[in-house]
C-alpha cells in the first residue's frame, strides 16, 4: 500500500502543478466576452443591449506600430487606411451585425487585473448627436472599446461607439466621441469555453 502512495504523490504534484499554470493564465487570446451596454444623451433617452466581443488574437507589434506611425506621421486619414489594411483580429457583434475588428491590445492595469482596447474599422453606431435620429458624420470612421477586466474575465468599461481618431498635443491619441458622452458598458464577463 506504501509503494503506491508514493507512485501517486508525483502524479498529484504534476497535476496540481499543471492546474496552478492553468489558473494563472486565464486570459489571452482568443477569447470573447459579453458586455451590457448603457447608453444615454444629455437631452433624456437612454437605450440598452448587450454586445459581443470576439478577440481572436492581438495585434502584434509591428502592425500595431504601423498603425501607431501612420497615426503620428498622416494624421487621422493615414491611420484609417494603416488600420483597414491591418489583418482582421476578431469582431463586435450586436443582433445580426457584425463589425471587424483589426486593432487589439492587452495591458496589466495592476496584479490582477488587465486593460483590453479594440478598434473596428467603421463605425457601430451614431448614437446621440443632440437627435433621437442622429445620422452619420463625415470623419467618425472607426469605433473604440475599452475594458477593465480581471483574472476571471469581469468588469466593466466605456465604448466609443463613432469616433474620430487624431494625434494628441503629448504625441499619444485624441479620441472625440460623436456621442455626447461614452456609453457605458456596465457589465462585461469573459465566455467560458
């Protein structure tokens, strides 16, 4: 009876080994999460639905940089361009549509927890405006989303839903919403697979 708890000892410290390294690395592409989204004007009217998010993988270095570049040397017209040509990473999705995404980036934003943005290629929506009707405007070409989750997958964030992409005083990015303020996106929970 002694040799055999000996021979399973290994084997349950292999394991549990092995279970600790998959409970570390819970996040990484792909992966897709649900996110409840919370829209308002400054006029009233509010509206609710609940998007998908589907990462397939990030963005690697040199086509994010490429992007980045374009953005810095050719101002919001070079970057839309460097964007589309950048290869499909994944996709946003509400009811039956469905948008590409071609920029993804995730960041540790503290021990446990990371910073996931994605950037779609077109716009998803012109909500607000100052109408209940608002239509389309010449330069909102692309739409952002930025979450904060944890190592499970949950957490909330903001989506800029049409936006206008410029270079920034600091030499980073200045993002100017269509909406009159960000949509919320109160609940964001990482899908199992």
């Amino acid at each position: 009876m002694r040799a055999r708890t000996v021979l399973l000892l290994p084997a349950l410290l292999i394991l549990a080994q092995a279970t600790g390294e998959a409970r570390q690395k819970q996040f990484g592409a792909p992966e897709t999460f649900s996110a409840n989204i919370a829209a308002s004007g400054a006029k009233g009217g509010a509206a609710a639905a609940t998007i998908q998010i589907d990462i397939q993988r990030y963005t690697p270095d040199a086509d994010r940089t490429a992007v980045e570049d374009a953005l810095k040397s050719g101002g919001s017209a070079a970057f839309l361009t460097a964007l589309r040509k950048a290869p499909e990473v994944g996709s946003v999705s509400f009811a039956d549509q469905k948008w590409p995404i071609r920029w993804a980036r995730e960041q540790p934003s503290g021990k446990y927890n990371r910073t996931i943005v994605v950037v779609t290629d077109q716009p998803i929506f012109f909500v607000g405006g100052g109408s209940a009707k608002a239509k389309p405007r010449e330069g909102y070409d692309v739409a952002l989303i930025k979450i904060d989750v944890d190592n499970v997958g949950l957490g909330k964030g903001t989506m800029t839903a049409a936006a206008k992409v410029k270079p920034g005083a600091d030499g980073g990015v200045e993002i100017d919403d269509y909406a009159e303020k960000p949509i919320q996106l109160v609940t964001v929970s990482r899908k199992l697979k």
